[in-house]
C-alpha cells in the first residue's frame, strides 16, 4: 500500500528516476506563519518496498522512517511522516499534479500545535524561496555579525554566506546553542532564511538598512515572533562555554536518584566509569541531537581508556512513560538501538526546575549542558550550549576542546 501510494505521488511530480529504482521526488513545503510562508524541503524515496523522506536544510538531510500511508488507491490519501525523535508529525492531504497540503502537528509543552502547509514539486532541493521581482541590487549580507535578539539580553553572532545564485546559508550562535542549518536566498536588500528539522520550524527576513546594518524578524511555528538587529563584525565572539555553569560545593554527582526509562530508580553513583560525561538534555532539542552523535563518538573511541556516558533527559511530558518513550525514539535515531549508555528521566523541560534537580550545579542554562565528571564521582568541569556542525569553525573548535578536556581526565585518573 505503501509503495503504490508513494508511486503515485510521484506520478504527479517531476522524477529524477522510475519508481522502480530509488526515485527521489522533491517537494517545497511551505508552512502558514505569520511572517509569510515558512518553506523547507522534503524528498520522497522508494527503498525495498518502503518510503524513506527526507528533510533537507542546505547540506544537512534528516532521514525519516516509519511513514505510514492510509486510505487506497482510488482517494490517494496519503501519507503520515513521523518527525522521529521530536514528538510531531507532517501529514499530508490531497495532492492533485505535483501539489499538495496538509498538516504539521507538534506537541508542546502548552498542548499540541497544528500548523498547516501548501506544497509544489521542485526540481532543485535548494529551491526554497521564490525571487523578489525588481528587488534591486543585491545588498551584501555575507560574513559575520553581532546580533541582538529583542528577547535576550545577551549577544548572538551571525554567519552568512551567500553564492552567486543569490542562495543563502547560515545560522545563528547563542549562549545557548545555534539555530542549526539554515538556507534561503538574498534579492535586493532582503534576506529570508528558513530552516525545518522536525522540532522547529524557523523563518527570518532581514533588511539591509542604508547605514549597513540589518533590521530583522523571526517566527518560529506559529506561535512565536521577535524582532533582531545586526552589525557587521568580524570579531564577534561568544562567551566561554566552559565557564557559564558553576559547580556546588563538592560537585559530588553520586548520591543523585533518578528513574530510568524502565522507571527503576537508579542511583547516579552506580553507573560512573574512571571519567565521565553526564549528558543534561532532552529529546525535543535539536542541538542534543547534534550532541549526542557526537558524545557517540567520543564514546566509541575512548570506552577501552574507561569512558563513560550517561544521560540525564529533561522532557516535555511529565508522564515518565511517555518521557521514557520519547528518550528512547531519540536514542535509537542519533545514537543507534542497543545505546551504549543509561538514561535517566530527570524531570521537565523547565530549566529552573532542572537545575533545582541537579544541586551539584548552580543551573541548567540551556539543553544541553556536558559535566565531566572524575572517578571520585566529582565533577572536574562543565559545557553549557553548543556549537553544532553549521556553526563550522566554531564547531570544529568546541568538539577539540571537549575531547581534551576528556583526554587530560583520563590522563589525571
């Protein structure tokens, strides 16, 4: 059922094969927000009688299994994607020569949210916005910038970049993580950028002004709205993540008892190896995703010198089942079925109320925050945030500096 309904989906749209052969069909998909259409990419494959979608944000591609097809061939209804670890779904409804709507539904902390969607076949999987005609000539939005976001206090940093197609990449870094992949196009004095990954949906524009500097907006789903500023500067830099989280008294990690995803209360001091990575994080969080692919990695490669991992997941639901549910889903997607390391259920997603369930720190400032912790059960020091891939040099900087800080603790223990 699966198959024929992928096959006529792809019937519709223009093919870069059979459907007998692995096709790809892309789609733009553009999400209702109040900013305007909020565009990201989804390809649709047939593999071994199944369908593989795929998000796609500039070089990135998020893999999605499990779509289930309903109704039959005559209504040609279609298609549930499960968006895997983040707890939504993108539903399709009708489509009709290569367009389509339906549906993304997202659980929140406040109660699920439904956003709706258009679709249309593309050709190109970079082709998320439409040009602005008689924009005028192109403003130059390529490089790096000091950003203030209405609703923090703290600096961001942008980073651009931006081809001779007019096509635009970047994110934002934050104290408290990056904005992950994001991609768009540049016409006039306007920059959009949009990025999708299952969890988030974000849209920004920029406007360029006469004096260089950029007034912006940003929409996240359709439930929030900001405005930014930018000004262009080369040093922009961001606080050090290894000191924005303060140790407690002894920072002795051993006597904290939590659940498991079994629901078996567990004390911390039971799973500690000569050094050790607490993970604080949550399934709902896309640079946790990032994080855990990398501490897999670290993990991996420094297991045999007596490194360990452990987990400790702030959710959105308070139903440990459901939480233990969502965990699971996270792990067997980023670090694979049969995980290396426990997970514990530490409780919400409030950071206020995680920092009050971990008293060996002074707060839990953003999702997610690495402790490394000695062979005595105390913790030596601490990450919070993170750079993810996108973030590019910051990336490549914060990864070296976490895996020395694991090198000269097992050299110290």
């Amino acid at each position: 059922m699966i198959t024929k309904t992928l096959m006529m989906l792809m019937q519709t749209a223009t093919m870069t094969a059979s459907p007998d052969d692995g096709a790809i069909t892309t789609y733009r998909i553009e999400l209702e927000s109040p900013g305007g259409p909020m565009p990201f990419v989804l390809e649709l494959r047939h593999a071994d009688q199944d369908v593989v979608a795929s998000i796609v944000n500039g070089p990135e591609r998020i893999e999605l299994r499990g779509v289930m097809a309903h109704g039959n061939e005559e209504t040609i209804i279609p298609l549930i994607i499960p968006c895997g670890y983040a707890d939504s779904s993108i539903q399709t409804g009708r489509w009709n020569a290569g367009i389509g709507t339906g549906v993304w539904t997202k659980r929140r902390s406040t109660g699920n949210a439904s956003v709706p969607w258009s679709a249309q076949a593309v050709n190109d999987p970079h082709d998320r916005f439409d040009p602005v005609a008689d924009a005028g000539d192109n403003r130059a939005f390529a490089g790096r910038w000091s950003v203030d976001f209405s609703s923090s206090d703290e600096r961001a940093i942008g980073i651009f970049d931006v081809d001779q197609l007019h096509r635009a990449t970047g994110t934002f870094l934050t104290t408290t993580g990056d904005y992950r992949y994001l991609e768009g196009r540049v016409d006039g004095d306007l920059m959009r950028l949009s990025c999708f990954d299952g969890a988030h949906a974000f849209l920004f524009h920029a406007r360029m002004q006469d004096d260089g500097t950029i007034d912006g907006e940003f929409w996240s789903g359709n439930w929030w709205h900001e405005t930014w500023t930018a000004t262009r500067d080369a040093s922009a830099e961001l606080p050090d993540g290894f000191k924005e989280v303060n140790i407690v008294g002894d920072g002795d990690v051993r006597n904290l008892t939590l659940p498991d995803l079994n629901g078996t209360s567990t004390q911390l001091g039971e799973l500690l190896g000569r050094v050790t990575i607490i993970d604080v994080f949550g399934s709902w969080c896309p640079n946790c995703a990032d994080a855990s692919i990398l501490l897999h990695e670290f993990e991996q490669r420094y297991r045999d010198r007596g490194l360990k991992v452990v987990g400790i997941a702030f959710e959105v639901s308070d139903n440990p089942t459901d939480a233990a549910k969502s965990v699971t889903k996270h792990m067997q997607q980023f670090v694979g079925t049969g995980s290396p390391w426990p997970v514990l259920i530490g409780g919400n997603t409030n950071k206020a109320a995680a920092g009050e369930a971990l008293p060996f720190i002074d707060r839990v400032k953003s999702y997610p925050t690495l402790l490394f912790v000695d062979s005595t059960g105390r913790i030596r020091a601490t990450y919070s945030g993170y750079r993810g891939p996108a973030t590019g040099d910051a990336h490549t900087t914060m990864r070296a500096q976490l895996e020395q800080t694991i090198k000269r603790l097992l050299d110290d223990n």
